[in-house]
C-alpha cells in the first residue's frame, strides 16, 4: 500500500525510520543527485564555460555556508546552546590545515582530519563555562572565542610561523588528493559535494541516536534531563566538539578557494552570519542549514545583478545605488524574519506535505 490519505503505513520499525519512504521519494532524491554529479557540473560548462564557472564557484560557496552553518544549527537549534563564535573555529581549521601542508608537508586528505580534530577541542575548551552559565553570559564566552583565536592568538603568534607574516600564500600544487590537484571549479565542487553530504549524513544520523535525543532533551529543559539521567554537561561539552569539527571542515575546505589565509577571512562578522543563516533558514532543522545558505549566497547576487540591469538606463547612478545593495540584503533579512518567522524549512515541509499527500491535501 503505498499511498494513503493519511500518509504511509509502516509495518515494521525499520520501515518508519527509513530516510526515502516511497518510489516518489526514491524519484525525487536520484533527479537530486543527477541535477547535483551531472547536470551542474558537466552541463552548464559545455553550454558556457564562464557562466559554468560561475555557478560553480556559487555552489562552493554555498557549501562553505552549510558546513560553517551546521555546526552553529547543532549548538543552537539542537543542544540550545548560544554561540557568536564560530568563525573561531572554522579559522582554527583552515590554519591546522594549512600549516600541516606548508610546514610539514603532510598532504591534504591528511589535514583534514587533523583540522576537524584540533577545531572540535578548541571548541571544547570555550564550551566548557557553559557547565555553569547560560543565555547572555554564555553569549560573552562565545564571543571570547572569536577575539581571543582570531584577534590574539593566530593573528599575533600563528601567523607568523616560519615568517610568512599575516598571510600564509598557498601556491598552485599545495593542495591535492594523491595526484590530482584541488584547482579547478569543478574539483573543488565535487570536494564540496562529498564533505557535505558526508556531514549532513552524520549529523542526521547522529540526531537520530541517544546522543541526539540527550541534545534535544537539554536544550527543551536541561534540568529535566538532568533528573532523568543525563549527563547535560558531557552532552554539551560533546556538542561543542561536534560542531567545532565541522567549523574546521568548512576551514579546511576554504583553503581551496584561497591563494593566501589570514585572520581577515574569520572575522566577528562571519560569525553573525552564520546564526543568520540558520535563523533564516529554520532553527532546529538540518534543511534550514541548506536553505539559509542558499539564500545567504544567493539573494545579494540577485540583488547585484538587478542593480547592474539599471547601468544601461541609469549609469550615472550606478556607482551610487551599489551600496545600497546591502541595505536591501538587509531589509530583506528583516521583513523575512516579520512574515517568515520559522524559516525557509517550515514553508518546505508544508509544501512536501501537500505534495506527498495529494489529492487529499486538506
């Protein structure tokens, strides 16, 4: 029976817990990945090489966003612990990564690790006051983290290793898995569709576990899951390290889309944007992850784009309205959270709902 008003039966438990429930789903996820490993990739470059580049550097970016934003969902939106720090560790990432292949000559693909190792206990050590502080105090330490690992530590000391100065330069060869080279729009893109989909993957299965329910339960009543047995500070602190990993991840894979790394990629205001991303796109949702992003990337090129159609009419007002394409970001961020205000994941899961239920909708 695979289609009812009232939506699938289930007679097993493995059956209720399966990821893709019907031939729709099955359908819908392989048209996914065929858009994702071919269509992207492959097909607009053969149309247009330079607008095939450009789709795909936006694409890596989006993947920055989602593995920098999936750890600050996995604190916030899961474990309900505030963080305005972030960046801090995504910045610990990409400077463990970096240094390992500059100065130790250990290859990419062995960096990588190390970096989400080093970021998630970094990311420990400032979560460590949360055992005994919550809400605005928490906010304070967080945000410690940025000034203290950015501000302090790699611009005054880190970065100025072997005398490369503030900027560590990464020549064309330094980053490479085996013989091929991470150089090209599309190797990084496929680099990009492996570490999120491997993320996204263990963090939602991680969910599903009795880690996950102990997250959930601490950030619904910490006290209440404390009386019922769980171990709320090991929890968070595991929270922490979890979500530090991937922060030095998203670093880590930065790195490829960077001639030179420096303090100034990780600033305080990377941070922000990450808790935006997740506000926009739905707290406490891994698909609020993936469509914060997707507006963070896509929407000021939206924008960008209206305000240079304007410069063949208007072009002596170009140079005077391109500023202003961040106050329309802006004001786009703020009537969004006014009409909106459970994210772009709620409005999808209606719409699935209505989909997966039709024609019984109502």
């Amino acid at each position: 029976m695979m289609r009812l008003p009232a939506g699938i039966y289930h007679e097993t438990y493995r059956q209720d817990q399966q990821w893709w429930q019907t031939r729709f789903v099955w359908a819908r996820m392989l048209f996914l990945f065929l858009l994702l490993f071919v269509v992207l990739p492959l097909g607009l470059p053969m149309l247009d090489a330079s607008i095939g580049r450009y789709v795909l550097g936006l694409a890596n970016l989006v993947g920055y966003f989602i593995l920098g934003a999936l750890g600050v969902q996995l604190l916030i939106g899961y474990t309900g612990q505030i963080t305005l720090g972030h960046a801090a560790f995504i910045a610990v990432g990409a400077y463990v990564s970096a240094l390992g292949m500059l100065q130790f000559g250990l290859p990419y693909p062995v960096t990588l690790p190390l970096a989400a190792i080093a970021s998630g206990l970094w990311s420990v050590l400032f979560g460590l006051p949360s055992a005994r502080v919550k809400g605005y105090y928490l906010i304070m330490t967080t945000m410690t983290a940025q000034f203290v690992t950015v501000g302090f530590i790699i611009t005054q000391y880190v970065a100025q290793v072997g005398g490369r100065g503030v900027a560590f330069s990464l020549p064309p060869g330094t980053i490479t898995f085996g013989p091929f080279p991470v150089e090209s729009e599309l190797s990084k893109y496929y680099l990009m569709l492996v570490l999120v989909i491997g993320a996204l993957v263990v963090v939602a299965n991680l969910l599903r576990t009795r880690v996950g329910r102990a997250w959930v339960a601490i950030r619904d009543n910490d006290i209440a899951a404390e009386v019922l047995g769980v171990n709320v500070v090991r929890y968070k602190l595991l929270a922490y390290f979890v979500a530090g990993a991937l922060g030095g991840i998203a670093g880590a894979y930065w790195l490829t889309s960077l001639s030179a790394v420096s303090p100034e990629h990780f600033e305080f205001a990377l941070s922000l944007e990450l808790v935006g991303m997740i506000l926009i796109g739905g707290v406490g949702s891994l698909y609020g992850v993936v469509f914060g992003a997707l507006f963070w990337a896509l929407v000021p090129e939206a924008i960008q784009f209206g305000v240079a159609g304007l410069y063949p009419f208007f072009p002596e007002l170009f140079g005077k309205l391109s500023p202003l394409r961040l106050v329309a970001f802006g004001l786009a961020i703020i009537l969004f959270l006014l009409y909106e205000p459970k994210g772009l994941a709620y409005r999808w899961w209606q719409i699935k709902n209505y989909i997966h239920l039709w024609p019984f909708s109502y």
